[in-house]
C-alpha cells in the first residue's frame, strides 16, 4: 500500500511547465526476485560489485517502486543546462548516443532530470511518513529499464522497501 502511496507522490510532484515525463512501476512479489537478478547481471556486465549489494537488498525487500523519467523530451525554453544551445541540439545528440552502452541514455533535459529529482523526493517522503525503511538505487533503475518495466525512460531510480525490526538498507557490506 504505501509503495502505491509513493507512487501517487510522485506522480502528482511538480513537473517543469507542467509536462509529465515521469514513468512509475510498483514491483511487488515474483518480480522483485526478477528485479535483483537483472541487477546482478548488470552489475557484472559493468564490472560493478556493489550492484550484487543493492540486489540482495533489493531480493529481500517487501517492494520497490521505480521511477523512470524520459530525459530526451526537452522542455522546450532552450536554456542550455543539458550542455547544448537548443533543446533540437540535445534531441539531436541524445539520437546519436541512442545505441551506445551507457547506464542511462542521454543527454538528458535538466529540467526533465529536476522532475526525476522530485518525484523520488515526493516518494521517500511518503515511505518516510508511513516509517517504511527505504533507500534511493540507480542499480534498480538501471535493472528496471533494462527489463522494459520504465518504458522508454533514459534515466531511472529504485526505491526497495522493507517494513522490519532492523533496517536493511543500514549497516550494508
């Protein structure tokens, strides 16, 4: 329940000229096993060990929810954060990178990236009132872009949660 209550905070926080970009996905159950195990593949495919961390985390955690944002879709004011002139210049770039192998795709809108940002502010607020254990992981939201579950988001977070005596995101090796 409080996984969908985050999942409603960050949906409804405050979106740059008020355009929604954000993609949210509730992984509960079966899939949460499926989740740690794309992130235990990547973590190997990167050469990365501490994604073997987040995923026995992740395995053992009531839920995750994860919050994806479509990075390429400018804003449209031309305001140059991404590093480009234009927002067609950023379009442009984040077509030619399309197919590399990067974490996320980008170059990404900065205002889209602020919206990321305070849709998982919105999110672990919420797990935060309810006192459901929790911890932000680009492990998970590189895991759940690559099984499809963020749709075409280019940047993506986990949020695993664990209502437990002992907080299981504390402590970890």
């Amino acid at each position: 329940m409080v996984a969908h209550l985050m999942a409603l905070a960050a949906r409804t926080a405050p979106k740059g000229k008020g355009m929604d970009s954000i993609e949210l996905c509730v992984v509960t159950g079966d899939d949460l096993h499926r989740l740690a195990v794309a992130m235990k593949d990547a973590g190997k495919a990167l050469e990365m060990a501490f994604f073997n961390r987040d995923s026995a985390n992740v395995a053992a955690s009531d839920a995750c929810l994860l919050i994806g944002a479509r990075g390429y879709e400018p804003a449209g004011i031309n305001c140059g954060g991404c590093g480009y002139s234009t927002c067609l210049e950023m379009s442009g770039a984040f077509q030619e990178k399309k197919a590399r192998a990067y974490h996320f795709r980008g170059p990404g809108c900065v205002i889209k990236m602020a919206d990321l940002g305070i849709a998982v502010g919105s999110a672990v607020k919420t797990a935060s009132i309810h006192n459901v254990d929790n911890r932000v992981m680009y492990t998970a939201g590189i895991a759940g872009i690559s099984l499809g579950w963020l749709g075409d988001c280019s940047v993506g977070y986990g949020i695993p949660l664990r209502a437990a005596g002992k907080n299981i995101f504390f402590d970890r090796s």
